[in-house]
C-alpha cells in the first residue's frame, strides 16, 4: 500500500537517520525499505508503480520550491495534447554562470542526487528495469487552473522510469476535487482472448495519485502500457508544481512499436482486421450514386426542404454567391447563425437539459460514464480521442434527426457544393459531444487527408465569450503533419511535439453557436479538437460532415488549406 509502514521507522516511506544538510529523508540505502518499494512496485495495478513519501528533507525541498518560484522562468505551453508551463531541462544547469547558478543552489543538490549513482541504483534495484545511465533528463512544470496532460505511455528513445516528484503548497493539503492526479490506465482486453490486452488505453483511469507534498510517484516505461495523464486543475489558487523526468537506459525498450508515439506515427493498422484496427478505426467514407455538383442554382423543391432547417439568408443566391468568393479566397469560412431560430431553440433546449442534469456546469470534473445511454456510446482510444458519439435512430435526439433529414439531404450537399465550388464525391457524417472535463481529440497520422477534403461541421454550444476566447477549449484546429520534414523522432521534452506556428499552413476555428464551419484541406492535413475544460460553460456538440471532393480546375493550383 502506498501508506504502508512498519514498526521501528522500517518500511515504504521510513525517515533515514541523517545528518544536517541531507538532501533525502528517505533511507535508500535500507535493505526493509528496498524490499518494500519493489514489493509495491511489482504488485502494483494497472502496471509497475509506485509512490514514496517523506522523499526529501523537509527544509531543503522548501528551499527548492523557493528556489523554482523565485528563479527559474517557466514558459507556457500549449498543443493538442497538453496545456503546461515548463522550464527548461535542468540538465542544462551546469551550464548556467556563477552567479545564475548561485540562486538555485539547493535545486542543483537536489537535481544532483536524484540522478547520483547511488540513487540510480536504488531505483534499479526497486523497480528491476535493468542499468540505467548517466543521463540527466527533467524539469519543473506547473499546471495551473486548466493545465492538464492527456493520455499516453511516455515511451520516447530510451526511458525506462519515469517519476514525478511533487512541490505543491506544503501549508495546504492537496485535495481530490482539486483536479491534477496522475492518473492511470488499463489496457483494453483482447475481445477473443480474454488472457490478453491489446496496446490501447481504456476509456478512463483505474486510479488515481494525487500530487501530495514530497512525495514521488514512480512507474516503468512500457510500450503500448504505461499510458496515464495529468488531470485537469480545477482549483485557482493552487498551482500543481512538480519536477518530473525521466531515467535512462542504453537503448529502447522492448516493444516499442507499440509504443504511443509510433501509435499516433502510424497512417494505419497493418491488419485492417485486427483487434487493434477494429478498436482504432476511422470510418470510411460512403460513396455517393454520383458526383454532387450545384451547376447554377438550387430548385425550388431544395430551397423548400431546406428552409426548415436553415436560416433564410444561407438560402439566397447572391448572399452564398459572396461566401463562395470569400471561400475560393480563403479555403475557410465560418457561417453564423446557420440554423433557424426555432430549430435552435429546440436543440438548445436539447442539450442544455443533458448538460445540466449531468452536472456539466459545476466547473469540475464529471464522472467518465456522464452522458452515456440513449444511443450515446464511449469513443476511442484515449490516447488519440475520447468523445461521445450518438449513432441512434433520431427519435429521441434531434442532432441525429438532424444529421439525416437536413445533413444527409441532395438538397444540403448542392448547397455546400455551391457554398464551396467543389464536387463532392463521397461523404460520412457523425453527432458528438466534447464533455468538459473529459473529452478531445488529437492530431494523429490515422486522420490525416489522403487526397482532397472538405469539412462542413455543424457546432452548438452555450453562447458565452469563453469559447471564443479559446481558454477553455473546444476549438477545432487544422494543421499539416510535418513530421517526415522533421523527421519521425522530432518530439518534446514533454510528451511528443509541439503545436504549429501561427502562420498560414495552420487554421483554427474557435467552437461558436449555431456556426457552420467549412474548410478546405489538401492531402496531409490533421484536424484535433482541442480538449474542453471543466470550467466549459457545457459541452461541445456537433454534427461533423465530412467529403471527399474534387475542386474547380481553377481551384487545382489554388492556395487550398494547407
């Protein structure tokens, strides 16, 4: 147990007998307590870890925590998988200046120790991962309010061990409802072997660890297993400070295809049948009869089907006529207002419900299960996506209704080719919800445009300038998978790489009330949405539409979303 002691200051935990100026309280050198800690560790669910308490001496981590708030500059962070502040790698500390290094003295004792040779074997012999070598690797990242990690196994070029060593407020007890737990996650069970797991995380955590005051969580890098993430921070006034890094090997473990990062590399399953594929899947597209191409104009039986579901003045020649300019411009367009008002009125009603008696507006996070039933199922993996996803007969939902009499409509899709100046040749259409708190999908290689797209997404949500301001997510972003140009090991020191730059290969589109968003993308192209708070003033629901097209001749040798 992580609170495990025995008599006589023996045991997980147990204080060392030390002299002034000791950097560790805990008595790595112990034989009870090295039994101890590979006891745990070994036995530990849903794979190898473990948490140390009472790790450092008490005055010395105050002075360290001192010392990083002080000091050290911390550079916020931001990408489809993660929202950090971080300093650089500590490692580099020995190549700061005499008296740059002379503010953060105790910091350096610490970092000095945790990668000591005696150290390095006390983590050797607890968690039984083979040598580990000289290699310095962490640093100190703060989560405040919104900041989070979502899920992956921590798999990049050698580690073997990864820890957590944590430095929140001593004077205040960190609490459950305060958000920011590691938390970790078992495999999904092979559905014709029940003896085997396949390298894909489940929908929600198994248990959680929350970031108490000197004490180390401690688990071992495995390939397609140790998938975990950092929670949410819900609360405002308590910043999750920590160092956290990683201990090396000489070369990469075992069975690292499996591992997250090859995972999100992977254009596909090799196997399109295999357990993993059929778990890790992306819909095909649908085929239509023929190629949908508005020449001139919509009949009036079109304008008839469609004005019950859209604003009158998406229905006027001239008005599209201008978003088709706009669009040939930019590749990109966001209609506001696109529904009716008494279509929106039913559908906010609709979601407003849900949100509330599911308690989506209590600014913390919701139980993982929140939403599911009357059609709305899990979507997965976690380490690329988590959303609910409706795939019911529309009787009891009205997206889904709405997804098929308007979205799945001859009508509709003349009008997008109109709005857009390109044929479409085959579609598939989904309804999902983003639950604060929870959900997000993330840029990976299985989402990338093969040839070209066109996007048409529906969205809803609670109008409020939240959203648009982008804090607490929601916002769709396209971007071009750049990692052949970087090469397939480019990767963060935090988890695997950064966002895009802001420039013009990269589009973002805020979520916004009854907007359709249309955008154009040629091959290469991923798409994530971005992962909702739980400060969300509810949840993001949308209808997405997706096509493959061919565009005008003229717009061939265009400047399409790239």
């Amino acid at each position: 147990r992580e609170d495990a002691m025995t008599p006589g200051g023996r045991g997980i935990g147990a204080k060392r007998k030390r002299q002034d100026g000791d950097v560790l309280s805990i008595q790595i050198e112990s034989q009870d307590v090295r039994s101890g800690v590979a006891k745990e560790f070994k036995e530990a669910h849903p794979y190898r870890h473990c948490v140390l308490k009472d790790v450092c001496d008490e005055k010395l981590l105050r002075s360290v925590r001192k010392e990083i708030i002080t000091n050290l500059k911390a550079t916020f962070k931001e990408t489809d998988i993660y929202k950090v502040l971080q300093t650089g790698d500590l490692a580099n500390l020995d190549g700061l200046d005499k008296d740059s290094l002379g503010q953060l003295p105790q910091l350096k004792r610490l970092r000095d120790v945790l990668y000591s040779k005696e150290f390095r074997g006390f983590v050797e012999s607890v968690t039984g991962c083979g040598e580990l070598i000289d290699k310095t690797d962490c640093s100190c990242n703060i989560y405040p309010q919104g900041g989070h990690l979502l899920c992956h196994d921590d798999v990049i070029g050698t580690r073997k061990v990864s820890y957590i060593l944590y430095l929140t407020d001593p004077e205040r007890e960190w609490e459950s409802e305060d958000g920011g737990a590691l938390a970790l996650y078992d495999c999904i069970g092979h559905p014709n072997d029940g003896t085997k797991k396949l390298p894909l995380p489940d929908f929600h955590p198994v248990k959680r660890i929350l970031p108490t005051w000197n004490t180390m969580a401690m688990f071992a890098v495995l390939p397609g297993k140790s998938f975990h993430d950092i929670e949410e921070v819900v609360v405002s006034d308590k910043p999750r400070l920590s160092i956290s890094g990683w201990w090396h090997g000489e070369k990469p473990p075992e069975g690292s295809e499996k591992a997250t990062l090859n995972q999100i590399l992977a254009k596909k399953d090799v196997d399109e049948e295999s357990a993993v594929a059929k778990l890790d899947r992306v819909d095909p597209f649908v085929k239509f009869p023929s190629a949908v191409h508005a020449e001139g104009w919509l009949s009036a039986d079109d304008i008839s089907h469609l004005a019950r579901f859209i604003n009158p003045e998406y229905l006027v020649r001239g008005s599209v006529e201008r978003i088709a300019e706009k669009f040939v411009d930019e590749s990109h367009i966001q209609l506001y207002k696109f529904l009716n008002d008494d279509l929106v009125g039913h559908i906010s009603r609709y979601i407003k419900e849900r949100d509330q008696a599911e308690g989506m507006f209590k600014s913390e996070i919701p139980k993982y299960t929140s939403g599911i039933g009357d059609s709305w199922t899990m979507r997965g993996p976690t380490h690329k996506q988590r959303f609910l996803e409706s795939a019911g007969d529309g009787e009891n939902n009205v997206l889904v209704k709405l997804k098929t009499d308007c979205f799945g409509s001859l009508a509709f899709q003349k009008l997008v080719s109109c709005m857009t100046k390109v044929a479409l040749n085959s579609g598939r259409a989904s309804v999902r919800r983003f639950r604060p708190g929870l959900d997000y999908t993330l840029a990976h290689s299985g989402v990338e445009t093969t040839g070209y797209q066109l996007d048409a997404t529906l969205c809803m949500v609670e109008d409020s300038e939240q959203w648009g301001l982008g804090e607490v997510g929601g916002y769709d972003c396209y971007m071009v998978n750049d990692t052949e140009a970087k090469g397939p090991n480019h990767a963060s020191a935090e988890v695997y790489s950064e966002a895009a730059e802001d420039d013009d290969e990269t589009v973002t589109l805020p979520a916004t009330r009854n907007c359709l968003n249309l955008v154009l993308c040629n091959e290469g192209v991923m798409r994530f949405t971005k992962y909702i708070s739980a400060t969300a003033p509810g949840s993001r629901w949308d209808i997405m539409n997706e096509y493959e097209i061919t565009p005008d001749d003229d717009e061939e040798d265009g400047d399409n979303k790239d």
